[in-house]
C-alpha cells in the first residue's frame, strides 16, 4: 500500500468480508485498519443488495464504487483550488487597482 514517502514500513492484518489480508504500508496501522473497514463495509453493503453476485463480482464492484468516489472527489477538489485561485486573482488584481497600479 502507499503511503507517504520516507515511513517506516509495517505489517498490519486487515480483515475483509470474512478473510484476513496481510498488507504492507507505510501508513500507520491505525489508518491501515480504517481503510480495510470502509472497503468491508461498502462490500457488505453490496452483499446485501446482491445477496446471489459472488464474491469476486462484489469486491469488483466495490473496488469501481470507490474509485468512482474517488474520482469525484479530485474533481471537488479541483474545482475548488481553481475557484480559490480564481478569487485570489481577482482579489490580488483588486489590490493593485486600488495601489495605483503599482507593484512592490
């Protein structure tokens, strides 16, 4: 698993939808943990949405689920930056108007 660079690498056992996983991360167990029961749990939702789609079908389906969210979520993110940018132009271009123009 990734994490940020330069951390101390560790073992940590998650379990998902009835199966142990040993992962190796640099995220600290406590996140590592966090992570394997929001994917447990949204399986486990589609489980039970799905109660005849295997399991290999669900953890697909999980793994697009989340990706999708993710996905949505850098486009927020994205169109937040860039409208804080957008108000930091006109804020900065405010600020020398009302300066006369001038630069520092």
């Amino acid at each position: 698993m990734a994490g940020s660079e330069g951390g101390t690498v560790t073992r940590t056992v998650v379990a998902i939808y009835g199966e142990e996983y040993p992962l190796v991360s640099d995220l600290p167990p406590e996140a590592v943990h966090a992570l394997g029961r929001m994917v447990d749990t949204r399986l486990r939702m589609l489980a039970a949405k799905h109660p005849r789609v295997p399991s290999t079908r669900l953890s697909i389906l999980t793994a697009l689920t989340l990706a999708e969210e993710l996905a949505r979520a850098k486009a927020e993110h994205a169109e937040a930056v860039a409208a804080l940018q957008a108000q930091w132009r006109r804020e900065s271009n405010t600020r020398r108007v009302g300066q006369g123009g001038q630069s520092s």
